[in-house]
C-alpha cells in the first residue's frame, strides 16, 4: 500500500490536517495492508463522523513487525548513542513542526478540546523526544552500570520491546514509550487504541521523514486481540502496557513465568485534599482540572475531592460557581472546556457509574449546560454526601465526575486517601509547607503535587503503588525499564 500521506485530500472544515480515507500498517518502513485485508472504522467522539478506515491487525501482522524490529535493533542498538540522539532530536523537531496538524488531528480522534492538544499534549510530546534525545549518549552516567570505554558492566539495550497504549492522551502516551525505548537502543512495535488509531499513525510518517533506519518503529493498529496477541509474541523482550486494571492484571499473568521484562501503568482513583488554610479560588482551580482535564479520562485524575469539614460549605459553593461558567461542546472550538467523551462505551460506563452514586444516596449536581445533539456527551458532575463505601469512591470511573468526601484532621485526610485499591496520584492544598511535607510522605501515591493538580514533565519519573501498576516512565527512571541493568 502506498503512503496515504501521499495522496490524502484535504477536507475544507478541518484544512490544517489531510487524513486519508484509509490507512494501513506501518512495519518495516512502509505502510501496508493487514494480512486478511480487515479494517475498522475510526470516528469523531464529537460528531459521529467516520474519519478514516483503518487496518486491523492481526497476529501475522504482529509477527511481521516483530520480525521486523527484530532485524533493526541489531543495527540500531549498535549505534553510537550520539547517532540514535540525532534521530529523536529530529523526530522532535519534527513534531513541533507539524504541532498544530497533530493537535487537530487528535482532537478530532479523540474528542478532547484542542486547547489542552495545543497548549498540553504536544508540547510535551515534543519535550520527550528532546528529553530522551539527551540522555541516549549518556546511558553510562545514568547510574544503571558504566561508561563505554570504561570497565564494568555498560547497560544493554533489552532488545524489541512490545508497546500498548490507551486512548486519553495518544500521542503522549506514544512518547512516553517510544522515546526512551529508542534511546536506550530498543527497537518497538506499538498498539495504539482502538478508537484513536490516527496519531500514532501520522507518528509514523513523521519516523519517515526523520529518515529512521526501517523496522525501529513499527506501528500495528488493531483491537485488544492485536494488543494480546503482541503481548504473548515470543519474539518479545520487553511489555509496556497503559491502560485499565483489568487488562494489566491479564497481562501479567499472560507473561508470568517468561523472561519478558513488564511494567504496567495502570488505574487510579486520586484524592485532591483541601485543608482549611488552602486559598480557597486557587484550590478550585485545581480542582477543576485535577478532575475536568480532559473530561476527566486521566488515570491520575482527582476524582475523590477531600475537603476538610470546616471549609466544605465555602469550597462547594465556589466549586459550583466555577462549574456553572465552564463551557462543554465543540472541541475544535478554543474557547471550549469539556470536549466529548472518547466512546458510546466509555460513555455508558461513566452513565451507569453516575446512577449508581444516584441509587446508593450521593447527592448529584451539575450546572446548567447544553450538550450536543450528536456525539458522545457528558455534562461536568459532582456528588456530595459520599461515605468511602460509596462505589463511586472506590471504582475508577474515568470521566468529569467528582466525589466529595470531608475530614476533620489531617491523620484523617491520609487515611482516606490511601483507603484505595490504588495509588497513581494525589494533590495537597495548603500554605503550610510543613504539612506538605509531612502528608505527602504518608500518602501511597506515586506522584503527589503540592498546590498544583495533573502537571506532567518529562524529568520527572511516573507510576503507581498497589493496583495502579509497576515500573516507572519518565525521567531518569524510565531508562531502566529499556534496559538490561
Ligand atoms: P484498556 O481497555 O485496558 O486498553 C488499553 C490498551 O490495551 C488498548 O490499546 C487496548 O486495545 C489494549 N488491550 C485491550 N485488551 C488487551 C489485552 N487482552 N491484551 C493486550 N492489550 C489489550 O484501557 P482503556 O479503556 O484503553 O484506558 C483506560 C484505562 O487506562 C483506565 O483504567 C486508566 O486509568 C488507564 N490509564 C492509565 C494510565 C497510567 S499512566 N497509569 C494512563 C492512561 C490510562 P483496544 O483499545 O483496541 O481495545
């Protein structure tokens, strides 16, 4: 199949990105039909539109990219680390580049509001690449084993690693695996979602244009059976899976008792903890986006609002205030807060969490606002009166709904927030530095931010405790998951 860069038309509402009828796989260098010729239909979360068709691989499909990588990785492991640097410092020049033709087309494919692709997603995306192009001829100094040339054990690349990511942030997600793989002179097949193919393809044709040797990067676009098939390929050295729980829990017991290496980010359930000292404005700030960016599908999101019982009446208030100006719709639309939900499946998952806080006595209240008429929908949401038994304090429901829950000491804050199967993230509000300090170090998180709510960097390592996963990615942790230490 020829490239679908080539020869894509350029729809007149949307003229910054041209995304071709169809795509196929990229493994090997080129873009290629599935073996069988299956396809699936991506659409807009926002409209409905079918964007494009897409191949859908299969196992052979994934054989062939493994095989692939496979063959790459000898050349490309071999090469001096300030030769692999020039390619990801290429790579991310190139998607600064073409950032405003990504950021449409991801929120085309995902329904999030281009504001947070434009302003959050790519710039990171890029600052990954740059990130990583840094260390690749540092791995000797990284603390993982010696300096080429000297003597000691020099840290080795893994060899193909196998690469699943979700649908919230995917071209980030893509970046946070993809970088520090190939730094470390890994070659990669990765699997993006189902229902956001297109990013990861147009990655692709960015590896094209950056001139990457063939095989580095294979992208094979399928279901969850292409994901399980990569996952199970022998061929493998290494898994790097984000997404559900449920899924990594399979995983992990799909790869027990082989050699491949694993790390699982996995869910959340965040608590965002307001004590009475907080700036009261400032902390409904980031409340809001601790729970609303990116209509709440973050794993690290702050879904459990604990608000300390004094200030709760005067936080809620100003919270609903908040609440009552942000704007749901168009995400294309810079002006927009909430964009769509990503699926009628995540939809109905997030509907039937909501009835459930409704049926076990949470009080519900969302502002008054117009959702579209097509699309997948769903308008910002919080419960008050919630107990920790609540399923809507324990489940993940990865959409814009908030449970509150109150506490009296800060012994009390600590212990409801830990009071979770999870432990990806959470968020102190106070002007005692003191108690930053001290709560934080007590709280089972594997990032907790001060004042501040769902800020990435790439410096900075990121994962979870208990069920929300192991393995770091970003910083310099994330080197030592790509390599044989
Ligand atoms: P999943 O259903 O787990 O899907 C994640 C990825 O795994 C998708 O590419 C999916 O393919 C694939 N997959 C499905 N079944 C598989 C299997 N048996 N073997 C291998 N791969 C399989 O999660 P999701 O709904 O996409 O994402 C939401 C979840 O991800 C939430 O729980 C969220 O917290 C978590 N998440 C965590 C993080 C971090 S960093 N901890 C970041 C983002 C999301 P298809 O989509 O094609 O089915």
């Amino acid at each position: 199949m020829a490239s679908p860069f080539e020869y894509a038309p350029a729809p007149e509402s949307r003229a910054i990105v041209d995304i071709a009828p169809a795509y196929g796989l990229f493994i090997d260098g080129e873009f290629t039909e599935a073996a069988g010729g299956k396809v699936f239909k991506t659409v807009s979360p926002a409209t409905e539109e079918v964007l494009s068709e897409v191949a859908h691989g299969s196992a052979e499909d994934i054989d062939r990219a493994v095989g692939a990588a496979r063959k790459a990785f000898e050349k490309w492991s071999a090469l001096p680390g300030a030769e692999r640097a020039k390619y990801l410092f290429r790579i991310a020049r190139i998607i600064q580049e073409r950032s405003r033709e990504l950021a449409v087309l991801e929120t085309l494919d995902n329904g999030k509001p281009i504001r947070e692709t434009r302003d959050t997603d790519l710039p990171l995306v890029a600052a990954h690449f740059f990130y990583y192009a840094g260390w690749a001829d540092k791995l000797g100094h990284a603390g993982f084993g010696t300096a080429e040339g000297q003597s000691g054990a020099v840290p080795r690349p893994l060899g193909v690693a196998g690469q699943v990511i979700p649908w919230n942030f995917p071209l980030l997600m893509l970046a946070w695996k993809i970088a520090p793989a190939l730094a470390t002179g890994n070659t990669v097949v990765l699997k993006p979602a189902e229902t956001t193919p297109l990013s990861a393809l147009f990655f692709a044709d960015i590896c094209r244009q950056a001139g990457l040797p063939r095989g580095v990067v294979n992208i094979v676009t399928g279901d969850g059976s292409t994901g399980a098939a990569l996952v199970s390929h022998p061929g493998i050295d290494k898994v790097a899976f984000t997404g559900s729980t449920a899924v990594g829990k399979a995983i992990a017991r799909q790869i027990a008792g082989t050699d491949k290496r694993v790390t699982l980010e996995l869910g959340g359930k965040g608590a965002n903890i307001v004590f009475d000292d907080a700036p009261v404005d400032q902390a409904v700030e980031g409340i809001v986006t601790g729970i609303f960016f990116n209509q709440g599908q973050v794993c690290c999101a702050g879904s459990r609002l604990l608000v300390q019982e004094s200030v709760h009446d005067e936080v809620l208030d100003s919270l609903k205030r908040r609440l009552s100006t942000l704007r749901v719709g168009d995400p294309l639309d810079k002006n927009t807060d909430l964009g769509a939900i990503n699926s009628a499946e995540q939809l109905a998952r997030i509907t039937a969490l909501a009835e459930t806080g409704e049926a076990e006595g949470a009080e519900r209240w969302s502002p008054e606002c117009e959702l579209p008429s097509s699309g997948y929908w769903f308008a910002p949401t919080l419960f008050t009166n919630v107990s920790q038994a609540h399923t809507i304090a324990r489940d993940e429901i990865f959409g814009p709904v908030l449970s509150v829950l109150t506490f009296r000491t800060p012994e009390e804050a600590v212990a409801k927030a830990n009071n979770t199967q999870y432990g990806l993230s959470a968020g102190i509000w106070t002007e005692k530095g003191s108690r930053i300090l001290a709560v934080a170090s007590r709280l089972r998180a594997g990032v907790v931010w001060a004042n501040t709510f769902n800020k990435f960097d790439p410096t900075s390592p990121f994962g979870g405790y208990k069920e929300s996963g192991y393995g770091r990615e970003g910083g310099r942790h994330g080197l030592e998951a790509y390599l044989d230490v």
